[in-house]
C-alpha cells in the first residue's frame, strides 16, 4: 500500500504529467478520469483503440493505459501502432482473467504493467507511482546531462577562445621581436614573410606531415632572430667583414637559439633548433657546431635552402640581386661560395622540383 510521503512525492513529481486513458465503457472510463485528476494535471480519454491512438498521435503523452478489448481497434492493435511511434512509451494495460493469453505479446511489445479487472484503486496508484518516478527521474538526469553538456560546450568554446587568445598574443610578440631584429639588420619583413613560404612549400614537397608544414611555416621567420645581439657596427658594416667581424656575425646563431630555449611550445622548440642550426651544411663546413649530414635536423636543413635562394634574388648591401635563374644555377652547381655539397641531396632534388614556386613566391611577396 502506498504511504503518506509516497503519496506525498507522487502527487509532486505528477505534475505536468499526461495521461491517456482508453476504455470503451463511458462510466468506467468517466470515473477513472476523475480519479487520475486527483493527481495528474491532464488526462484524456479515448473510447476505443482507433481513438486512443488518432489522439496519441496528435500530442505526447507520458502514460498510456488501455482495456485490450474494445471494437474498431483492440488494445493489442492500439500498442503496436503506439510502439511503432514511440518504442519507450510507459503503458499499462488493464485485463481480465479470460485475456492472459494476450499477456506475452504484450510483454514482447514492451508493455510497462498488467492490472487485472475490476480495477483496484490502490493497486492503479502503486503502478503510476512507480512509473511517475521513473519518468521525474529520468527527467531529472536528461536536465542534468543537458546541463552538462552546455558546461562543457561552453567550457570547450571558452578553453578554445583562450587558446585562441594566447595564439594570437603569442603571434604577435613574435612579430613584434622579429620587428625588432629587423629594425637590426638590413633584411626586410618581405623577406621573413617569404622563409615562411618558402619553407612550407619545400616541407610539402618533401611529404612529411601536416604538422610539420605548419610548426616550419611558422618558426622558420624567426631564423635571423639572434641578429638581435650583434652590435650595429658589424651588423650593418658597409662592405666586407674581417675574419672577427665574421666570427662575431656568427654568434647570431647561439644568440638566437638562447632567446628561443626553455618553451615547452612545440613550435617554438622548432624555432630554436632553426635559429641554431641553419647555417650548418650538409658536408659540414657550416657553423656553429660543424655538424654534417642528418645531424642536422631537417627542419634546418630545409630553412638553409630557402634563406640562401631568398639572399640571392635579393638586393644586399654587399651584391646586387640575382635573377631567378643565375640564383637556380649557384644553388644547384656552386659558384666557389655557394656548394651544392652544403645541402641535403633529398632537399636539394625537392627545392629544384618547386623552384619555379619560389620564384613566384619572391615575385608575389618582393621588396
């Protein structure tokens, strides 16, 4: 028997609960309505099965409970064409004792409960509350998930606005250092903004990953940035350098990398391994570790190419610029300065491959 706070919870957790009730005998069907309304906010009746389920389709309902036989449309009928619409309808069917052999059907279809005629009143309130319980439960916990999953979607819009906040201040200090070691040194940003390009395109002709493509794209602008700590007088000397001016020009490697260690920022790692190893060569004359061959990493190995291809087509305070073709030339066959041996051979037969890009990059993006 249901007590006090069972009734109680019952009669609260009813509301907005709506009921259809199907049962060919108008006073039993009239009375049983007046008896749901003591606790549910709406019912509905419907006089047989045809009409129960014309109305079950016309608005939703938590409930469903029928007679089995009635004319136009049995209850067995009513339960199918509703589990067709809706498999998780709660529905409680009323039989007698000469209908059992309808029961497991019933059950196959889904059925929540079997009350037995004549109707027992206290039996009809056990039932709803049980299932007025399960439906304020679950009604409960899809709240709760949708709440949930609102937190975490704007969780994950803010976190995505942050890192996208933090990537955009961490681009701009890096332009603005790399504006600053411009204001340094007598390459232009035309010229950083086409290492850039450069090295994406010689990355993606070399297949390597997505990944990679990107992180070059982005560390190898910050190349020179070690020029930063060279003093003027070397660094934008007129002419010729003497062996310590050149020494001391070389140092922008270690300056650089030392401004770049310590980040735990991928791309930012790859800058640093940029700013200290691009002047390394292939057969390794390069500076400032003489390192040789796949030693050096490959993301250096591609920015030497492009920076020494982008010193040739350009203007300099030393030379005047190389076309596109004599640049080609130099690279590919040396010309006593410049060796084919400074390069890796698989970066070497990619850069000739994609030359005709850098050109076009040179052109697009030029002083």
């Amino acid at each position: 028997m249901i007590d006090a706070q069972t009734l109680k919870d019952f009669v609260r957790r009813s509301k907005g609960i709506k009921i259809l009730y199907v049962e060919d005998d108008r006073q039993i069907r009239e009375d049983t309505m007046r008896l749901l309304l003591r606790f549910v906010d709406r019912v509905e009746g419907a006089a047989n099965g045809q009409e129960g389920l014309d109305k079950y389709r016309e608005g939703a309902f938590d409930i469903v409970i029928s007679d089995i036989r009635m004319p136009h449309l049995n209850g067995i009928e009513m339960v199918r064409g509703i589990k067709k619409l809706n498999k998780d309808q709660k529905i409680i069917v009323i039989s007698a004792h000469d209908e059992a052999q309808y029961l497991m059907e019933l059950i196959n279809l889904g059925v929540s409960n079997f009350l037995l005629k004549p109707l027992d009143v206290q039996q009809l309130l056990d039932v709803l509350s049980e299932l007025v319980d399960y439906l304020w439960f679950s009604k409960l916990e899809h709240t709760y998930q949708k709440i949930l999953e609102n937190t975490v979607d704007k969780k994950t819009v803010e976190l995505k606005e942050t890192k996208r906040a933090i990537k955009n201040l961490t681009d701009e200090l890096l332009q603005r250092l790399i504006s600053a070691a411009e204001h340094k040194d007598s390459d232009t940003g035309e010229h950083i903004s086409r290492m850039g390009l450069y090295s994406k395109r010689l990355a993606q002709e070399l297949g390597v990953s997505q990944e990679f493509i990107e992180a070059i794209g982005f560390a190898s602008p910050l190349h020179d940035i070690g020029k930063i700590g060279i003093p003027d007088n070397v660094l934008l000397k007129q002419g010729g350098l003497t062996r310590d001016e050149f020494e001391v020009i070389k140092t922008h490697s270690t300056i650089g990398a030392s401004i770049l260690s310590g980040s735990s920022h991928s791309n930012i790692q790859m800058a640093e391994s940029i700013a200290l190893c691009h002047h390394e060569r292939w057969d390794g004359s390069g500076y400032p570790a003489g390192l040789s061959g796949e030693a050096i990493p490959l993301e250096a190995r591609i920015v030497i190419i492009c920076d020494q291809y982008d010193a040739l087509v350009m203007k300099r305070p030393y030379k005047p610029p190389f076309q596109h073709k004599k640049a080609i030339e130099i690279i590919t066959r040396g010309d006593g300065r410049t060796l084919p041996t400074h390069f890796d051979p698989n970066v070497l037969d990619a850069f000739i491959k994609v030359a005709a890009d850098f050109n076009a990059i040179y052109n697009k993006n030029s002083d």
